[in-house]
C-alpha cells in the first residue's frame, strides 16, 4: 500500500513538472527586455541623455517610455492625442516642440540588425521595438 501512494505521488510530481514546462518555456516572451533609448537636442546641442527602459514582450514603445517616465524621475514626456494616428510626443524633459518654430521630436531607431538608424513610419503609440534597438529621441526642425 505504501508503495503503491509513493508511485502515485511520484506520478503526479512529473505530471506537475510536465504542466510547468510550457509555462518555463514561454515565460522569455511574456518577460521584458531592456532597451536603450536616448534624447538627443540636434538644435541647441545639449548633452545626449541615454536611459534604459523595460519593454514587454512586443510592447509598444509608449509603454516602455511610460514604464521609464515611473521609475525615473529625470526622464518626462508629454503628448498630445491626434484622432487619426494617436499619440503624438510632444516634449521630452521639459523641451516642446512648436508649430511656428518648426521644431519637433522625431523618433529614431538604431537597429540591432545592422546598426543603421532608421525613420520608422508611424509613432511612439505604434512603434513596436525590437529587443536590440536602439531609440532615438531627436529634437530638429522639419
Ligand atoms: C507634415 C507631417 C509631419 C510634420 C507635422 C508638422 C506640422 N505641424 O504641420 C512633422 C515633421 C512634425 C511630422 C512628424 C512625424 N510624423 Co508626420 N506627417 C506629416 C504629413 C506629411 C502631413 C500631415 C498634414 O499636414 N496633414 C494635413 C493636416 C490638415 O491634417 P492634421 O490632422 O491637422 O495633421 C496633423 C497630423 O498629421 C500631425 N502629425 C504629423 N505626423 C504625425 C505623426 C504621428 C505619429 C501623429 C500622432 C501625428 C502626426 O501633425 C499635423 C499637423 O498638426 C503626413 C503624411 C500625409 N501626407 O498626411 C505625415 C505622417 C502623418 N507622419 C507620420 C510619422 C510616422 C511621423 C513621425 C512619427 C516620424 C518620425 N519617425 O519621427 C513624426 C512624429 C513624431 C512625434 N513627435 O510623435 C506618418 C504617420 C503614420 C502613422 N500611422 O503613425 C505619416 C502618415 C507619414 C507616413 N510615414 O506615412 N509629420
């Protein structure tokens, strides 16, 4: 008998450890990476700022800033909501863009692949960052 409940116990052991696996095995992609994303002012040259930020597996890059902007007392954004196509990033530690000065900032990225730095084509609310990329926050003019 007491063989017996020691095979039964040993059983249902491996069968929970069995159940477990798939939960090891996908916890890299619920997990979060860290990214490197730096503020860069093009126009009065001030020193380049560079901070690491959290971001969920496929998280969007308005996440991992507002995650950093939380945790990180020096590092503050603010955007404004377009209807079409979402946040919009307006001011980044306390430096806005302006509509009569023709100045803006404009997303960056340094790509982990090759290390070129592209324009990706939407903004913040849709930019989905790879785990190497590197972000740019460039404050210019268009
Ligand atoms: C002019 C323009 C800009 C100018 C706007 C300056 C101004 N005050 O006029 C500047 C240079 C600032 C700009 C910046 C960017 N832009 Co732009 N821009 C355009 C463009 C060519 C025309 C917009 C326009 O005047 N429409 C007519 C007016 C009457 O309508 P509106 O709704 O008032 O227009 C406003 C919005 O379009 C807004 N806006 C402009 N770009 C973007 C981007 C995002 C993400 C948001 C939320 C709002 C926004 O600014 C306009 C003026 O207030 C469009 C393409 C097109 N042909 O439509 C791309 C377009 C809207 N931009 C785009 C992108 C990706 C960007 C950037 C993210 C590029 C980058 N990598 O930095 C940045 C925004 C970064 C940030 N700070 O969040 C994409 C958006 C796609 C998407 N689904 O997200 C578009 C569609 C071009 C494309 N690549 O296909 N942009």
């Amino acid at each position: 008998m007491m063989l017996y409940l020691l095979k039964v116990l040993e059983l249902s052991t491996v069968f929970s450890l069995l159940l477990l696996v798939p939960g090891i095995l996908t916890e890299k992609e619920h997990g979060s990476n860290p990214i490197n994303l730096t503020i860069v002012n093009s126009i009065s040259n001030a020193p380049n700022e560079t901070y690491s930020a959290d971001i969920v597996f496929r998280g969007i890059l308005l996440g991992a800033m507002r995650r950093l902007q939380q945790t990180n007392a020096d590092f503050k954004f603010t955007c404004t909501e377009n209807f079409n196509y979402g946040p919009f990033l307006e001011s980044v530690n306390g430096v806005a863009g302006n509509n009569a000065e023709h100045t803006y900032w404009e997303l960056l990225v340094q790509t982990g692949k090759n290390g070129s730095v592209i324009r990706p084509d939407v903004g913040i609310g849709c930019y989905i960052p790879e785990p190497n990329d590197h972000i740019i926050l460039n404050f210019t003019k268009w």
